[in-house]
C-alpha cells in the first residue's frame, strides 16, 4: 500500500533521484550529570559495572542555524536510595523536554573503557529497537525508536569523564532513494499549511501529545489536517486521505532530515509494507510550527523479504563522530568546579572508596556529624586535627592559651615560621587559619583559654575570671560530642575529665614521655545514662548516637579514666623543673602514632553498638560476648614503646577513689558547682580527703610487715625497686 499523493506534484521518475541522507544526532551533558553520576558511583555503585538505564531529553529544531542535540541532565540517572522519598514521578508533558530512553556503561578503569566491543554494544540496543518494531511496542511508545547508548568512564580523581554516544539506526539495504524534499510551506497548498499548523500547535500544547516524537499527518480532500499517534495507522487506510509520517526533527538542515527518520523508515516498511513513504520534519520557531523550516519529503523503499519478515537483523550504524572521526570525547570538570567543592569531593573520595570493599558499614554521616573539642593545640593537638579531618570529621574546636613559638612549627604540623613572628599567634586562632587552608569546608573553631589547674592556687583577684573560664569549659564539653585531652600537664587534665564525667562525653586522652605514650578513652560517667544524655539536649551526635545503650549495668566494671589509677590528687608539675622538664621533650615521631591511635580509637566509639559503653577488646579475646566490628577490636588503653618498638592493649577498671571521675567528685561537683573547683584548685589535699585517697595513706603507713632477716643464695637475682 502507498501512501497517497499530496496536491503539488513530485518528481516524475527516478533518473534524478537520489541517496536519502541524514544528519547525525549530537549529544550534549549537563555538568549536572557528571556530579550526579560521581555521587551515584561512589555511595551506591562501588565496582558494579551493570548497565544503567537512563533518560535523555530532546526537542523539534527552534531555530533556522542551531540543531537541537540530544541531552542528559542530572534527571538523567536514577536517583540514589536516600533520594527515592524525595523524588516524585517524572511528570509527562514537557514540550522542550522529549523522554529517550538509553542505557549507560560506566567502567571501573580505563582500559576497561577502551576495551569495550562497542560494536556488539551498538547492535545489542539495535536489536531492541529491531524487537520493539517487531513487538508493535514502538507504535504504542514512538520514544523507544530513539534509544541511545552511552558509555564511559569516570575519573573522580581528576574530575575527568571519557565518554563516547551512540545512536543506534537500523541500515536499509539497499538504502532509501531521496526524490524529493521542500520546505513544507512549498509541498502544501495554502489551506493544508494553515491548518497543518493549527494542528501542530494544538499538539505541542496539549500535556499528552507534546513530547511523542513520532506521529501521523493526516491530510482531507477538504484540505483539513489532523494528527494522530502511529497506533492509529490502520484504522486509518480506508479515509481515503494523504499521509505524512511525521515526526519531530533536531536538525536544522535545510536539505536533510534528522537522524529520528531512519529507524521510522525501518518502521514503515517493515510493519506496513510500504515502499514509498511521504515524511514531514517537523521544526519550529519561538515555540509554534515552522513550515518555512519544516521539511516534507518523498523516499523509495526497496528491501529484501527476509529483512521484512524480519528474519534477517538489520546492520546498524549510530556511534557518535567526534570532529569528524570515530572516537570518544574526554572533559574536565575540575578546572570550573568551585575550589571548595572540589576540595570536599576529593577529600571524601578515600572514605567513599573504602565502602566499596573492605567496610562497607562505614557510617560517614556519623562521622561528619561529630562534633570535637580539642583541649590543646600543640603538638598531639595539630596531628588530631588532621587526623579527623582525614576521617571525614567536620566540626572542630581547638582550646589553647598558648602562642606559637619559634621552636613549634616543626613539630606542630599546623604552624609555620610566619606564626611565630611579632610574639606569635594565638595557637588556638593559627591552628584554625591553617586547618581551612587546608580544608575550605571545616567548621573550625578557635578558643583561646586557659584550663584551672589543681595546685596551681588562684589569687582572689583572678577568681571571678578563672571560674568564668571554668563554666565556658563546661558550655563546651556540652556542646560537643567528643572531648579530646591533649595538654602538656597531668593537672590540666584534671577539670576537663570531671566535667566530661558529669556530662558522660566520649572523652579521649592522649599523653606522650620522651619514647613512650598512652592513649585510652574513659569510661561512661558515673551518674549518667543514655536518658540522661538525651535529656540535656546537648548530645546531638546523630540519631546513631541516640540509640546506645547501657548493656553493663554494673558500674563497678565501668572503665576508668585517666586519673583511676592514682593514689594522689594531681598537683602543680612544672614549678621548680628544668627546662627540659617543664617542656615536652619527645621522640618527634611519637605524636604523631599516639594521635592517629587516638583518632582510631574515637572512630571505633562511634562505630561500636554500645559507644561510650563499650566494655574493653583485646586481640584474641575468648570474651563469647564481644561482638565482632569490621574495624577492629576497640580496647581501653594502648601503651606502645618506640624504644621498644612495642605496643599493648590494657584495661583499668574505674576506682571508687578517683579523684575525677567517682561518684562522690561527681556528685560533689553537682551539688556545689564552681565552689567545689575553686576548693580542688586551691587546696589539692581536698581532693584526696573527699575521695577517701588520706584515709588509705594512712592506713597504708601504719601497716606493719615482719621482714625475713634471712638472706638467701637464690634471692641473688631479686632486683631493688
């Protein structure tokens, strides 16, 4: 069956004939889709090389020198899983907006990119669009004649995309002849381009029609147009009226039709047997139809039987030219991306990548929700600021009182030489300028302070100013979620562990000698609970956080802190030493172990199901009720050598008679507040009688021994303590 003839006449023979040729398909990629393809890559993909179905947009020709292209927007991918509730259906109707439904390849490498068989990709996606003309599924969805296939490879270290379109179109054999092909305002009488017009609107406008791509013109004696979907196409043969296949055209072209019309010709003559086939391209201007730049043309179809019945796939064409050859295309992202936002990509990119194979429970958003106070800005300070960073912690404060002195920057990595000048910076202030030049996105805080010391007496004229000091240290160890202790005395550690106690913080202490350290987290607070925690309303880790729980109701085998193993209360150490004593004096490269120890160990709190109540690990425990953490055991103190080169894991358990952490300093504390500190500051004795410490001295003391006068050869190898 032909199609029937339109009122101007054509070409009269097929002497003048010609090959019908059509201009490629270009592609165009929002920077949109890169980023969204990154983030889908890292958070879901992993390795996973499975093909992608996506969507690509395209519209008719809106001007008479520019051809629409084919284009992928974010939109494009599907979204992530924490994005599915977010997301609302894709909304049909959208007339700059054609839905092309396409595949994507993205491989893990490189050469894997390269060694795609892009032939047998290209004829897998025409092998669909074969079956969906076949299948008539094509007729009921136009949009599937479109599919495209895209391949890729993404370099997230270099914000670098190699990609490579293509457009697969079934090959007529022998190709369609061309004879003839005119503006649409010259094919068309008068009244039929008037009302072509009026139609063509009309479907553009309506919500329903405006993005299928491929449709029929029909055509009345009365020169009256209507369109219709391709489904329609039977019914409609026995009207009597002319036909145009139309359909919506990207190219601008004046003597060629786009790339959609191969596949429709495949259509055409493959489900309804024809062999000449009158199409219209149809292109607008200013959002209304065209038929000046619209095209309406007349093609011979001539194949074999085989390819009719569809017996015989069709050959296919479609990869993409890249300035004229058969190559992909590379683009790079990094050079318009904001700094910033370049920096928190890349510094994600090594956490990210590690879910990918060895921990994928590697919670991040707890991670970049934990907010830590860093008592101390020298040495262990500067390392575990770093180190956090480097784990993905965003919300830092670092409290000093101290300035950077000539001897600092090449240890304290924070620093430089410039900091030292004019008397030197505040540590605090300098070790924040440093850490967001290091890193724009970090919530980085400065406070410089000096922390109340037992044995270090206050005049009255300094009281009202040490005790302010004092209720600011308690406003922050609320505020925060993790209390890092990386001062330079025993003593200044002394009020921040109480006040961490009181509050039941994560509280972390790091403490270095010339070539040894400890590192150890204390345990939970004697009087607080989960409730109590969440009842303050200043524990606002994560909603992770909020879900510990006290699975060891004994609070006698609650872990000590840092003080639990003394007999004495902590007293001034730096009055009458040596300058070598008064000073840290270190093997350089011990701070930096016990800091990424420290830093460790806080990630396996956040980690662990029980946090700030875990009980203490050790390797090889036969403990049946430890629960196993994809990142290690979780121990309470690690004492390490380098003299040595040794380390081990230890547990103290927390002591009745801790002058910081027990129940009767906490209760005391809560009871009397500021006057409680200001008593322990000025008079550390007081301490030791509160705690029960004075009493045991002097039971100690008035214990007698009976000593065997009686020397014997084989105490020869006894040693003198």
């Amino acid at each position: 069956m032909e199609t029937g003839k339109l009122q101007l006449p054509t070409m009269t023979g097929n002497e003048n004939a010609t090959v019908l040729q059509f201009a490629p398909f270009q592609s165009a990629v929002d920077e949109g889709f890169w980023h969204r393809l990154s983030s889908l890559k890292l958070n879901q993909l992993g390795i996973d090389e499975s093909p992608i179905p996506i969507t690509g947009f395209y519209a008719p020709c809106s001007h008479s020198q520019v051809s629409n292209h084919l284009t992928l927007l974010a939109e494009s991918l599907p979204p992530e899983p924490s994005e599915q509730s977010l997301v609302t259906p894709s909304s049909r109707g959208n007339r700059n907006k054609c839905s092309v439904p396409g595949i994507l390849y993205n491989t893990n490498t490189l050469e894997g990119f390269h060694a795609l068989d892009k032939q047998s990709l290209l004829k897998a996606e025409a092998e669909k669009i074969w079956e969906d003309i076949h299948s008539g599924k094509a007729e009921d969805d136009s949009a599937v004649l479109l599919r495209f296939l895209l391949i890729s490879f993404a370099d997230l270290k270099k914000w670098s995309f190699h990609y490579w379109f293509a457009f697969p179109a079934l090959v007529l054999d022998p190709p369609a002849t061309l004879v003839d092909l005119r503006p649409a305002s010259l094919w068309l009488s008068l009244e039929e381009a008037e009302s072509l017009s009026a139609v063509c609107n009309e479907w553009r406008s309506s919500s329903a029609t405006t993005d299928v791509p491929f449709f029929l013109v029909s055509i009345a004696s009365n020169s009256h147009a209507t369109i219709k979907h391709l489904k329609d196409w039977e019914s409609c043969q026995h009207d009597g009226h002319k036909f145009l296949f139309g359909f919506y055209d990207p190219c601008h072209l004046p003597s060629n039709p786009g790339w959609p019309l191969r596949n429709l010709l495949a259509l055409i003559c493959s489900r309804w047997k024809l062999e000449k086939v009158h199409f219209f391209c149809y292109r607008e201007n200013r959002g209304f139809a065209d038929l000046s730049l619209s095209l309406i043309g007349e093609a011979l179809i001539s194949v074999s039987q085989g390819w009719k019945d569809y017996q015989q796939m069709p050959n296919a064409v479609g990869w993409e030219f890249n300035r004229g050859k058969k190559v992909s295309r590379c683009i790079s992202l990094a050079k318009s991306m904001d700094p910033t936002r370049l920096a928190i990509s890349a510094a994600d990119l090594n956490l990210k990548l590690m879910r990918w194979r060895a921990l994928p429970s590697l919670n991040l958003n707890i991670l970049s929700a934990a907010k830590c106070l860093l008592l101390g800005a020298g040495t262990l300070g500067c390392q575990v600021a770093r180190m956090l960073m480097a784990w993905g912690v965003r919300k830092i404060t670092l409290v000093d009182s101290g300035k950077v002195a000539m001897s600092n920057p090449l240890r304290q990595s924070l620093y430089t030489l410039d900091d030292c000048l004019n008397g030197g910076d505040f540590k605090a202030a300098a070790a924040v300028k440093s850490l967001q030049r290091i890193f724009p996105a970090v919530e980085a805080e400065g406070v410089v302070m000096a922390i109340a010391m037992p044995g270090h007496p206050v005049p009255s004229q300094q009281e009202d100013s040490v005790l302010e000091d004092c209720r600011r240290l308690q406003d922050l160890i609320d505020s925060h979620d993790v209390v890092f202790l990386l001062t330079d005395t025993r003593e200044s550690r002394w009020l921040p562990t109480l006040l961490s106690a009181n509050s039941n913080k994560i509280t972390i202490t790091a403490a270095l000698g010339f070539d040894s350290f400890l590192v150890m987290r204390h345990g939970a607070g004697p009087l607080g609970t989960v409730n109590d925690s969440k009842a303050d309303g200043v524990n606002n880790l994560s909603a992770e956080m909020g879900n510990f729980s006290l699975t060891d109701g004994d609070r006698e085998h609650r872990l000590g802190c840092y003080f639990c193993n003394d007999v004495v209360a902590p007293v001034d150490s730096t009055a009458n030493r040596t300058l070598d004593q008064q000073c840290t004096v270190t093997r350089p490269g011990l701070a930096p172990i016990a800091s990424a120890l420290a830093v460790e160990l806080l990630v396996g709190i956040l980690h662990h199901p029980h946090g700030i109540y875990a009980k203490a690990e050790f390797a090889n425990s036969t403990d049946s009720g430890s629960i196993e953490q994809p990142l290690g055991i979780l121990p309470h103190q690690v004492r390490g050598s380098l003299s040595q080169f040794s380390q081990m894991t230890l547990v103290g358990h927390s002591s009745n008679s801790c002058t910081a952490c027990s129940c009767n300093v906490v209760s005391e504390y809560r009871e009397r507040g500021m006057d409680f500190v200001l008593q322990a500051i000025n008079h550390p004795t007081y301490l030791e009688d509160l705690t029960g410490l004075t009493e045991l001295m002097k039971s100690a003391n008035s214990f007698q021994l009976d000593w065997d006068n009686e020397i014997d050869d084989d105490d020869n190898d006894c040693v003198e303590i």
